[in-house]
C-alpha cells in the first residue's frame, strides 16, 4: 500500500483540484486511514458523522436487500469520484442506510465533520468548497441511482465506461455486475461487444 507523508497527501489533494490555500487545512485536520480489501468504513446502522477523501484505492458503497444480499449502488475511487460518506446519514444525523467498503487496498484523508463545521465557521469560502465537494458527490450518487431505474443494462455499461475510463482496472467485476444488477456472465457478453 503506498505510504503518504504531507508531501504526498498535498500533491494528490492538488491532482484533485483542491485550492492550494485548503490543502495544509485538510492535512491539519484529516486523519490518514489504511484499509485492507474488504474492510469496513462505514456500516448500516451507524451514524456517519465523517467524510473521507480516497488518496489511493477504492470503495463500493452498498445497501442490503430484501432478501439480505449485498448490491453494490455507488464507487469511490481515488481518480473518481474521490469524495466519499454515507451521505443521508451525514446530512441528516440518521443510520447510515448504506455500507462502505475498501475493494483493493486503499487509503481515505478521514475529515470529522465537528472539526469541518468549525473551520466553516471561520472561513466561509472553505465552507463553499467542502460543501460543494461533498453535495457533488451526492449529486452524482442521484444521477446514478436514476440511470439504475432508466436505462437498460447495455446503455448503462456504456455510461459506466464514460465516467470510469479505467472500471475494468480499477473495479472488481462482482461490484460491476451487482451496480448494474446484472449476473457477471452478463457483464463479460457485455464487455466483449464493448471491445470489438
């Protein structure tokens, strides 16, 4: 797993796009979090009360069905959507509804929302920023969770290929087929049309 120093955390924080008058804000307050493959962030039930930027890695988050399996509804990876909560549970001080789950090994700046509400407090347009950030995830989460609803299993593969130019390298294909609630058979036909 590649070890960061505030060198390095500052370096992938600027790949991100983040102002360089934020970056020694996040590294003062953020917390360097390794995680194995598998490994829980964030479990259904708790109260997610922190917000992780993915500096290396990736995660799936997943919500459990009706008949208690795992499908897979939203990733996180470190050149993708790098900004990552259980976002009703963030928002709304509720049970986190979903899982969090590290699906290589993968390293998360871990931001207390106490310690960014402080900061907001002090500095409104480190506010604007972090919020912007964290609604945008959210955002896209919601733009996803309709392609699930209105698209068929061909055109969403597509979009899925758009927004993730590297999913084959990046995702396992077992969190593939379950976003697109499709078998992995399904999912390997698919990737072969895709590739001729």
């Amino acid at each position: 797993m590649a070890k960061f120093n505030e060198q390095r955390i500052a370096a992938r924080l600027k790949d991100m796009e983040v102002p360089e008058k934020f970056i020694p804000q996040f590294i003062a307050m953020g917390q360097l979090q390794d995680m194995k493959r598998g490994e829980m962030v964030v479990d259904i039930g708790e109260n997610c009360q922190k917000a992780y930027i993915v500096l290396n890695g990736g995660f799936v988050s997943q919500r459990i069905g009706q008949k208690g399996v795992a499908r897979t509804v939203n990733f996180f990876l470190d050149m993708y959507r790098p900004y990552m909560t259980s976002f009703h549970s963030y928002f709304q001080e509720e049970p986190s509804r979903v899982l969090i789950k590290a699906i290589k090994p993968s390293t998360a700046l871990v931001l207390d929302k106490s310690k960014l509400a402080k900061l907001h407090g002090a500095h409104k347009d480190f506010k604007d920023f972090t919020i912007e950030r964290i609604v945008h995830a959210l955002l896209a989460e919601n733009e996803f969770k309709g392609y699930l609803i209105s698209k068929p299993p061909e055109e969403l593969y597509g979009i899925l290929l758009e927004r993730f130019p590297n999913m084959h390298r990046d995702v396992p294909a077992k969190y593939i087929a379950e976003f697109m609630g499709i078998s992995r058979v399904w999912l390997s036909k698919l990737r072969k049309e895709v590739l001729k």
